[in-house]
C-alpha cells in the first residue's frame, strides 16, 4: 500500500465574513488559528483514492462537483474515487449559502479551488510505502443530543482510528471520525478557527509518532453538538485536549490489517421537498412575525426577523410565478477500505443515520462522515419531524426555500443498505 499527504493553509486574512452562525456580528477581527486543506492519496492493488478534507463549514453540491471534477483531471483519477469533506467550523470564512450567517467572498473561493488543486499535487509527489493499522474506542463526555428529544435522543460516540505506517515505525498519516458539531466557539466569537476539530487534529499531530497529517472528519452531528462551548478559545481547548488525547490513545492499541484493498462508488438519490402552499407560507410568516413581536428589539431579532422576510419573500415568488425548483439531490459516497466502510453524505445528517445502517447491513466497522461532497441541509429521522425543532422547521429558512419532506432519511438510509447488501 501506498499513501501520499499535503497540509496546505486555506486561512483567510481577518475581515472575511465567518459562517454558521445567525446570531454573529460581522466580519472576523482576528484568527485563534490555522485553517488547512489536507489531501490524503491511497494506492492499493493498482486503485486509486483521494480524500479532500478541509477546515471550513462545508461546500455547496456546485463547488463541491467543480473541485472534485478538477482533482479528477490533474490527477487522472476516476471522479468517484475523489472524496470532499468539511469539518463544519463555525469559525471559518463562507463557503455555503446560509442566509444571514455570512456573505461568501468569491475572491476566497477561487483561492479556495486553487490551493485544494496544490495540494493534490503535492500529495502525488511524496508518495510512501505504509502499511495500514485499525483500532476503535469511544469517546464520552464531550457531546450531547441537543434536540433534547425524549423518545429520539442519541449520540454516536465512535472513535474509529486508521493509521498509516511507515517502516521506520513512525506513522505518515492518521484516519479518523467523530460525530460532533464543530462550535466550541460561540456564535460571540468574531476570530476566524478551525474549532475542536482543527485543535483535535493538531494535538493528535505533535503526539504520534512522524507527526503524521491527521484527517479527523465529521461523523452524523446534524443532532450532536460539544458539551463545552464558550466565547473564547477555552472550550476549544478543553474538548480539543481530549478528542486529540483519544486519537493518539489509539496509537498502542492498533492492529495491523490483512486485508487493504480499496474501493468507491458514488449514488445520486432525489429527495423530496415540502413545497408549501401560498396560505401556509402566511400562516408561516404570521408565527414568526408574533414571536418577533413578543420579543425584546436587539441585534438578534432584527437579524432573524430579516432572514425571514427575504425567505418568505422570495418562497412567495416562487409560489406565485411557479418556478421550477432545484430538486434536493443527495450523494451517497462510499469508501470501503479492507475491513471498513465509509458512507459520505452530503448533509447534517441525524447519527442515528450511522447506528441503522450497522444494524441493518449487519457491517460493525462502518462510519458516517457528513458534510462530504456538498451540504443540502438537515436530515433528520421521520421522528423528528413529530417533535419539531431547528433541523426539521426552521433550518431550511436559512439554506434555501423549501425544507425535505418526513422520510428522506430513510430513502436514503434504504438506498445505502440496498447498495452495500447488493451482490
């Protein structure tokens, strides 16, 4: 087996507008710390696989295709075999569409493109001979259900750690996951960072052995957010500390695998909208303007009550003038390597999503990754949807128009096990 890797910095200048958060006075004012673009390349009995990951809150399905298209070209890689991933810091500058949360610089974007395309190539120049390592543990006390959902409540506390060797026994790279929204820093925060993630990463870096580039993705979070969040770096830190400690745990208790054959494969599955009618859209709009009335006038509900009137405004149009409507289009992006499975999804998608798919493909060793090759919003179980909340209410108002209807999650949860059953 083979790997090559490249860490290159995506860090924008302080004045860049972050993303993730309502609830945030604009632009950044200064930076806690680095923002990277990391390429992982696997070689294995003649295949081929790039894995992008990036310090950033996500990519839209469009810039997303156009990356993977180009790495595609330079490298001479099949499309398929190109994977794109995001961390989803709240910290970082806007690389997606959220209405109100930060306008996107398009002058970043294009270096964006730039730098992820150097990185490719830079990964296909330090090439090595690895062989591939596996352990797995749990990490607890650093996240929690924030639906706070009686019936539905869950967290995936899954710390698969896939390690690369090289034969001086220092290691070249390291694979991991772990489902958790990337916002220890509040919505207060106005410094640009790469969040638990990026700390996690860093510390796991300087405490294996070769400091190897560490890839940590993110799991099904769409439901799952740090215990510890605060306006300055502490919280940063202090889950940081103990995700990165894990990982490097990990380390004295791996075992080399057998079996390192790779493969990918990439579906497309339609998903459908909750196209509301004209009536329900005012009786929508009525809700929020009597929330907005009942509270007290600061920098908040102004912010709030602005995102919505343009989404209802723009809903209407659409409503009234019958517009044709970009159709949710989720990608389902599956890595096996050896005895494990990978499922990108390009969504914020439940953790629950993770747990029914072990149990119903009967495969212990598969993982969730969200946040890959694009973002389409929330998706949440049919429960949810009886609950209520932010994910299944009112996220949408932010990413677009009109939210997925109750049932995607298992559309697409079916289509994946039909996939990984198939003979």
């Amino acid at each position: 087996m083979k790997i090559g890797t490249s860490e290159k910095l995506i860090t924008p200048e302080p004045g860049i507008e972050l993303c993730g958060y309502l609830l945030r006075e604009q632009p950044s004012t200064g930076k806690y710390d680095e923002l990277y673009a990391r390429a992982l390349y696997i070689e294995s009995y003649g295949n081929k696989i790039i894995w992008l990951h990036c310090d950033l809150i996500g990519f839209s399905n469009e810039l997303a295709r156009h990356i993977r298209n180009a790495v595609a070209e330079i490298s001479a890689i099949d499309v398929v075999n190109v994977f794109l991933s995001a961390t989803h810091t709240h910290a970082g500058p806007a690389t997606v569409f959220l209405r109100k949360c930060g306008d996107i610089n398009p002058e970043y974007v294009e270096f964006l493109k730039k730098t992820i395309i150097a990185s490719v190539k830079d990964a296909l120049t330090n090439i090595e001979d690895v062989t591939m390592h596996f352990s797995e543990s749990a990490v607890e006390g650093i996240s929690f259900d924030r639906t706070k959902s009686p019936k539905n409540s869950h967290v995936d506390n899954a710390l698969p750690v896939l390690a690369f060797k090289r034969e001086d026994g220092t290691f070249k790279a390291i694979f991991t996951n772990f489902a958790m929204h990337n916002v220890g820093l509040s919505s207060n925060n106005r410094k640009i960072s790469s969040d638990i993630a990026g700390f996690a990463a860093a510390r796991a870096g300087t405490l294996i052995k070769g400091r190897p580039a560490v890839f940590l993705t993110n799991g099904g979070c769409g439901n799952i957010n740090p215990s510890l969040v605060a306006d300055d770096y502490s919280g940063v830190e202090k889950a940081g500390t103990i995700l990165g400690d894990s990982i490097a745990a990990e380390i004295s208790r791996l075992s080399e695998c057998s079996d390192c054959a790779v493969s990918a494969s990439f579906t497309e599955l339609e998903l459908p909208l909750d196209v509301i009618t004209k009536e329900k859209l005012a009786e929508i709009a009525d809700a929020h303007q009597r929330s907005f009335d009942s509270r007290e006038d600061n920098f908040f509900t102004r912010r709030f009550r602005e995102a919505i009137r343009i989404w209802s405004d723009e809903t209407g149009e659409i409503i009234e003038n019958k517009k044709p409507l970009k159709p949710a289009i989720s990608y389902t992006h599956i890595l096996k390597i050896g005895g494990l499975t990978f499922i990108g999804i390009n969504a914020e998608v439940f953790s629950k999503m993770a747990e029914q798919l072990r149990a119903l493909t009967g495969i212990r060793k598969l993982y969730v990754t969200g946040y890959t090759d694009g973002c389409i919003g929330y998706l949440a179980q049919a429960a949810m949807y009886n609950e209520g909340g932010y994910a299944v209410g009112d996220a949408h108002k932010f990413y677009g128009h009109f939210g997925l209807k109750s049932g995607g999650f298992e559309m697409l949860r079916d289509s994946i096990v039909e996939k990984l059953l198939k003979k």
